[in-house]
C-alpha cells in the first residue's frame, strides 16, 4: 500500500508539467499559418478577385493571409517580400512585377524556407518555385489573331505590350505566330502600356496626334483588357469610335464584356482569376500536407465576341 501512495504521488506531481507540456503542444499546432500575397498592381479589379480567391481558401484553413500592393514597381515588390518574411510567412503567392528582376526576392525565400506559389505570370528563374499557375496565355493571344482574321484579310494592327510580364509577352507571341508570315497583316509593338487603362489610353491618344488626328490601324490588340479599354477611350475622346478599328483584349473582364455588348469592341480570350486563385491556394496546402504537385499548371482560355457573348455573365469573370 505504501508503495502505491508512493507512485501515485509521483504522477500527481508529474501531472502539471506533463499538461503544461501537451497544452504547448497542442497549441503549436493550431497556431495559424502566415501566407502572403503580392501583386503586381492592385488597380486592375483582375487582381481583387484572383486575391479574394486564394484568400478564401487560406481563412476556410484557419489561416491569415497578408498582402502588399508595388504598384508596378519591382524593387518595392522585392522590399515588400522581404518585409513579409520578417513577419513570418510560410507561403507566398506571387504576381511579379518584373519577370527577371523579381530573382532577389525569389533567393531570399529560399533561404527563408518560404514556399513560393507563382500565380498569372511567370518568373524566369522558375527553378525557385513550387508551382505556376496561369492561364494558358499563349492559346489566348491565337484565339485572338483567328478571330481577327476571320473578320479581316488585312490590315495594319496596333499592339500594346509589356515587355516585362511575360504573361502578356507570351499573348502577344501566340497572336503573331498565328498570323505567320502573311503578308496582309502588319504588326507594330508599343512596349510602354504596362497592361493599365490610363498608360494605354496615353499610348493612342499620342499616336493619334502624331498621325494629325487619324488613326490608321484596322486592328488593335491589348496585352490584357485594361490595354484594350485604354485605347478605345483615346479613340472615343478622339470620335475615331466609329472607324471600324477591330479591338481585342484578354481577360474576359466585366467592364470589358460590357462594351462587347454595345459593340465598341470586337473579342476577348477569358481568363479566370477566381479559378487561378483557387487552384493556387489548394496547391500551397497539398504541397504543405507532403504531396507532390504539379510544377506548371495551366487554366484554358475561351473566346467571346458578340456571337456568343449570351452564354456569359457580363457583370462577372467568366
């Protein structure tokens, strides 16, 4: 009897510590997870709902997601990275600015241990991401060009790139090797859209003064939506609205869907943020959970013009 008084006093006294222990434990464990998110632009409502995408995913998981805003601007876009590492974050989900210039920020998660999901436009140094998931770009920029040329036999085509999101590089490609070598169809690149309605629009307005008011493109192709609806407001300040330009954009956006409709605008290959943004975030937590995943994951694009614009929602993505 006195030897089991004895071992009972023992594991009472060893109770709190092992309670203390376990309650630690358990407490690690439900701690939430930090995820953050950077996009190259938040003016652009593409971005919003790609973001509240991944967002719903990571909350329905019990965890925070934080998120910055460079503006365009790749060394701020590589500060803000760092200053969300320092505040813990476990995953990234990352919309470069700059396709190149966003290797810094892509080392310094590496040495974090930081998980890097890269979401709708690639970065060149891929070899420091988990995966990519994006639209199939490049099939949006031939669905434009057939469309194109289904509606025209030639034509002189205005394009508004952006050299340094590869995204809309890999559009632009998709068009141009679909028109090929034929000679009825005359591209010329403006490489200073940055993908923004108010750049674009700037972009025509000054080509429209250059030429004394005229405007002698038949096509117009946007690297994105935004790019599109920036050069049909400079024709409409212009009254050049009328001309019969062909305008194409990529996204398949409300706004854009919306001057469909009124028939402004002649097509957009869709894309799908709310689709991307979901894949992404399911992506991070299979990899977190120990599954393999897959390194490149593309989302299909669909074309809409008037023809079919009826089996789509106007008001919302795709």
């Amino acid at each position: 009897m006195k030897q089991f008084w004895k071992w009972t006093a023992l594991v009472l006294a060893l109770l709190p510590l092992t309670g203390c222990s376990l309650t630690a434990e358990l407490s690690a464990q439900n701690d939430p997870r930090i995820f953050g998110a950077t996009y190259m632009t938040r003016n652009n409502p593409y971005f919003d709902v790609l973001h509240n995408a991944i967002e719903s995913v990571v909350e329905s998981n019990g965890d925070i997601l934080i998120v910055r805003d460079p503006c365009q601007d790749q060394q701020k876009q590589n500060e803000q990275i760092l200053e969300m590492i320092d505040e813990g974050i476990s995953v990234l989900f990352l919309n470069p600015a700059d396709w190149i210039e966003v290797k810094p920020a892509l080392e310094a998660c590496r040495e974090a241990g930081v998980v890097v999901i890269n979401v709708d436009t690639v970065v060149q140094d891929t070899e420091y991401v988990v995966s990519v998931v994006e639209t199939d770009n490049y099939q949006a920029g031939v669905f434009c060009a057939r469309e194109m040329m289904t509606q025209i036999t030639e034509g002189d085509i205005l394009v508004l790139g952006n050299p340094v999101q590869m995204s809309i590089v890999n559009r632009i490609q998709g068009f141009v090797d679909t028109i090929g070598d034929n000679p009825n169809f005359r591209v010329q690149y403006v490489e200073t859209s940055a993908g923004e309605f108010e750049i674009s629009a700037d972009v025509v307005n000054e080509i429209i003064a250059q030429e004394g008011g005229q405007f002698d493109f038949e096509v117009i192709l946007g690297g994105n939506d935004p790019s599109a609806l920036g050069a049909l407001a400079a024709l409409q300040q212009n009254r050049l609205e009328d001309e019969g330009v062909l305008i194409y954009g990529i996204d398949g956006s409300p706004d854009f869907k919306a001057m469909l409709e009124l028939g402004y605008v002649s097509g957009t290959s869709t894309q799908s943020p709310g689709t991307i943004g979901r894949v992404a975030a399911e992506t991070a937590y299979a990899y977190l959970d120990g599954q393999t995943v897959e390194p490149y994951i593309s989302i299909e694009p669909h074309l809409i013009t008037e023809d079919n614009l009826e089996y789509y929602e106007i008001n919302e993505w795709e």
